[in-house]
C-alpha cells in the first residue's frame, strides 16, 4: 500500500531540448500534495530529481522503480534514501484515463525515464 496516494488533477510539462519535466498534482495548490520529476533525456535515472510534495522532500538518485497502470503510475523510492522523502517509501499517483493534460504529462515522464 502507497505511503501517498495523489488523485492528479493539475499537471504540470516542460521539454525543451533534452530537458524533460512532468509534475502531478492534487490541485493546483502545492500543499495538497504533489510529485514532480526533472532531468535530461538519455540520463541514467540516478541523474533524475524527483520532489514530493515540498522542496525539502526531494533528491537526484532516489528512484527505485515507477509501475504504470492504466489510471496512472506508482512511483517506488530507494528505501536508502527514505529519509530524503520523509521517510515515504511510495506514491501512488491515479491519473484519469481521459483526462488530455494528464496523459499527456504520462507521456513525458515515460520519455524521462525510458
């Protein structure tokens, strides 16, 4: 079971040459929780920067594994680096099937990470 389970409503791309970015948020409010991952395009995933929820929770090099589901993705966190997270070990981002924005920012993230 996720530590964080985030019904993504707001979303949030970049790409720009080989720099890709894709945010998932509750609401277009920060505090209501949200992930976010930046990096290079061709980058190991250790060279990713991955945020949850606040600035203070997020790191390069913390991704063990990101599942994709039909309504979104579970993104799984080095148990090594928990504490980076506040000490969450997983986050379960749900994603609405039809919804354009979100799909779209899944479609980024699958480009970021390969």
């Amino acid at each position: 079971m996720a530590d964080i389970e985030i019904r993504a409503l707001a979303f949030w791309t970049h790409s720009e040459g080989r720099e890709r970015a894709a945010g998932f948020a509750a609401s277009e409010d920060p505090e209501d929780g949200y992930v976010l991952f930046e990096g290079e395009l061709g980058h190991p995933r250790d060279a990713i920067y991955v945020e949850v929820s606040d600035e203070i929770f997020g790191a390069e090099g913390g991704i063990e594994q990101v599942t994709y589901a039909p309504d979104g993705f579970t993104l799984a966190l080095k148990e090594s680096m928990a504490h980076k997270f506040g000490m969450v070990r997983e986050v379960k981002v749900l994603v609405e099937p039809m919804d354009d924005d979100g799909q779209h920012a899944l479609k980024v993230l699958r480009e970021l990470l390969g």
